[in-house]
C-alpha cells in the first residue's frame, strides 16, 4: 500500500474512505535530501552494474569483502585539507564515541588487513561495493552518497599492481559497451612531484598538502592555485617549477626535465609497457597534472574521464604505500581504485547504452475461482522448487 493509504486508515485495518485517501501524506516520503531510493526498475540497473563489478572482479581472482558503512571518526582524521575530511558525515554516537558514515572504502580495507596482521599471505586481492557518504551543504545540490566498487592489492610493490588494477577498469569499460574513444584514463605518479618538490628542497611535510592543492588544477584558475601554494611557504620559483612539470603530457619531455633514472619515470615507462602487454595501450595516456585528491597517495596515480562532456572523473585510484603506518603499524605497500555507481550511468545515458532489463517473470498462475487457490498454490510452489520466478496472481487487484 502506499504510505498515504497507511496514513489514511481510520484505525483498523482496512483504508480509509477514499475521501480521505485524497489527503497528503503526514510524513514527506521522499529520502533525505541528496540521497536516492531504487524503485524496481533503477534497482534493475543497479543490480546490472554491480553485477558487471563483481565479473570483472571474479575474472581477477579478488576475493570480495565488506565492511560496516559506520566507521570510528579517527579512521578518517587527516590534515592535508582534502576536500573528503572536510565533508566528512560525523557524529557522536549515544555512546560518546565519535563516529562517521564512510566518506570512502581505503581506510576499512587498511583497518581489516592490519586486524588480519600475519593471519593472511600476501598478496592480498580484495573488492567490495559499498555506500559512500559526504556532508556537503546542499546549496550545490550534489548528491550526499553513492555507491563504490573498489579494488584494492596488498603486498605487490611493484607496478604490475597498478597494471592489474587498470586492466580491471578497462575490462570494465569494454564490457558495457565503452570504447576507448569514449573514455581515457589519464596516470601520472606522484614521484613527479616529490622530485620537482626535492629540486627546490621543499620540506616533506608539505608533499600532501601540495598534492591537494594541485589536484585542484582544472578546476580552480591558475591563479588560485599559485596563491594557495604560495600560502603554504612555497617560493614562487617553486610553485612556477611545479605548475610548469605539471602541464607536461610526454613522457620523454619529463625525462628531459626530471633527467633519466629518476624512479617515477622507470615506474611510469615499465606501466606503458605492460599496457602493450595487456592490450589496452589505448586507453591510457601518461599526464602530469594528475595527482588525485586523496592524501595518501605516495606513486602512480590514476583517473578514467570521458573525453567529450565536462571530461568528469569517472574512477580514480593509485598507489598507497604508508598508509598503514598512519595508524601505527609497519607499511605494506597498496594500491587501489574506487568506482562510483552515479557519473558511469550518467555517461551510459549519454551513450545510449542503457541496458534494457525487464522484470524477469517465468511463469504467471491465475486461479480462475476461489476453488482453484489451493491447486494454484501447489502449482505455484513445484514451479518455484524447479528454479522458476512465478507470480501467484491474485484474482482482484487492490483498486487504490
Ligand atoms: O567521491 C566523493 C564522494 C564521497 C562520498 C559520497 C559521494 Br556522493 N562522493
């Protein structure tokens, strides 16, 4: 029944006299502002799209994990500024303890490995789709959660991790119908930074902070970006080095300014050459401007956007080598992706692909009179022990 037919019954069980049914709800059915119901059909769609995560993650051999969506506030505690602990959706339990609705999945997965300490054999390949929330206020209208498939490794310090991880994405892609002309996935590694930074002897304390600032770059103006890295003591021939690096899309010029040797090169060449490998040498471009939002980055980072259209950020990820040590256990080197569930959607409507997913019924069973109930629910009942969705059909729909 709907809930203004609940709301409208006069006491017993029965609704009310449609008289009243005209009323408008008491309570506002709609869900809390920047969240989303899934009614059948966009749960249909819903389901598809998990379901292409779990394959690709099946065809990887990731073992699928999961976790509480509330999580200890302390989790996400940093200090770089990002815009994610910024926003976080924080809250004092009724037991005094300060908890939050996960802004994303890291965390969790870095909480459980080193709970799981030597119990389990490196490496580890864990997915999961899980919700994600953020408190923003409202005047942007931005959605408040959305769901996240991630794909993280554990214990593989070598790059044939982020290859593994980017063959996921692709696998992705391809199998919703997305080409590479459609979508590219731009990587960089934020040892490109680190060594602009060492060449003008920037102290470390500053390396995440400047990555948050210049993950800004395209959506801030220059100029905003140049004053934010000047605030945080930057000299301006500093900040004038690392907007220059940073607008580098070739590989080669990079070496040319980093000279050769240099780790994030090596890095980023031996990434091109296994792309060849796994053939999908298309989709990737090498771009130095990509750093990604997140804190605890330390290498390669990455991010897939569609090339027409506002080049939104569909997937990002990358390398995260001491995170663990920020919660006070020894490193082991990780890297991972997260995939939201809303702007891949958005892109497939674009697209014209939209899967058509029609309610999936075998069989229908009508009693043609009140006799026939019985019979028709055996009926029913052998057609469901055989594996088949049957709709037991009523002889008179509720008339609302
Ligand atoms: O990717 C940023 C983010 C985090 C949580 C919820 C939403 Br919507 N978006």
């Amino acid at each position: 029944a709907s809930p203004t037919a609940a709301l409208a019954t006069d006491g017993d069980s029965s609704p009310a006299s449609s008289a009243s049914m005209a009323q408008p709800a008491v309570v506002d059915v709609n869900p809390p502002r920047g969240t989303r119901d899934f009614p059948p059909e966009e749960m249909r769609l819903r389901s598809w799209l998990f379901d292409n995560f779990r394959e690709v993650s099946r065809s990887m051999a990731f073992e699928e994990v999961d976790f509480p969506v509330l999580e200890s506030e302390a989790l996400f505690i940093r200090k770089a500024g990002e815009e994610i602990t910024q926003q976080l959706y924080n809250f004092e339990d009724k037991g005094g303890r300060r908890v939050v609705l996960r802004p994303e999945i890291t965390p969790s997965l870095a909480r459980l490995v080193i709970k799981q300490g030597k119990s389990v054999s490196l490496p580890l390949k864990w997915f999961t789709i899980g919700q994600c929330w953020r408190y923003e206020r409202m005047t942007r209208g931005r959605r408040r959660e959305h769901y996240q498939w991630n794909m993280d490794i554990f214990g593989m310090p070598k790059v044939r991790a982020e290859a593994e991880l980017i063959q996921a994405i692709v696998l992705l892609f391809e199998r919703l119908g997305i080409t590479s002309s459609d979508v590219g996935i731009r990587l960089s590694s934020r040892k490109v930074l680190q060594a602009v930074l060492d060449m003008y002897s920037v102290p470390q304390h500053l390396f995440t902070q400047v990555c948050v600032i210049v993950d800004k770059l395209g959506k801030l103006s220059r100029e905003e970006i140049e004053k934010e890295l000047i605030s945080t003591g930057l000299s301006s021939e500093a900040v004038q080095g690392i907007i220059e690096v940073l607008s580098l899309k070739s590989l080669s010029k990079l070496e040319e300014v980093l000279g050769s040797g240099v780790e994030a090169v090596a890095d980023l060449k031996k990434l091109f050459s296994l792309a060849e490998q796994y053939g999908y040498a298309d989709w990737i471009c090498f771009d130095a401007s990509v750093v990604r939002g997140l804190a605890y980055y330390t290498g390669i980072v990455f991010e897939a956007f569609d090339r027409e259209g506002e080049l939104r950020a569909i997937c990002g990820g990358g390398r995260y080598d001491r995170l663990l040590s920020t919660f006070g256990t020894e490193d082991v080197p990780a890297c991972g992706f997260g995939f939201g569930d809303a702007v891949i959607v958005e892109l497939l409507k674009e697209k014209g692909l939209l899967p058509d997913l029609p309610r999936q019924i075998d069989d229908i069973v009508f009693p043609l009179d009140e006799e026939l109930e019985g019979p028709a629910s055996s009926v029913a009942s052998s057609l469901r022990k055989k594996g088949r969705s049957v709709d037991l059909v009523e002889d008179k729909r509720l008339k609302w």
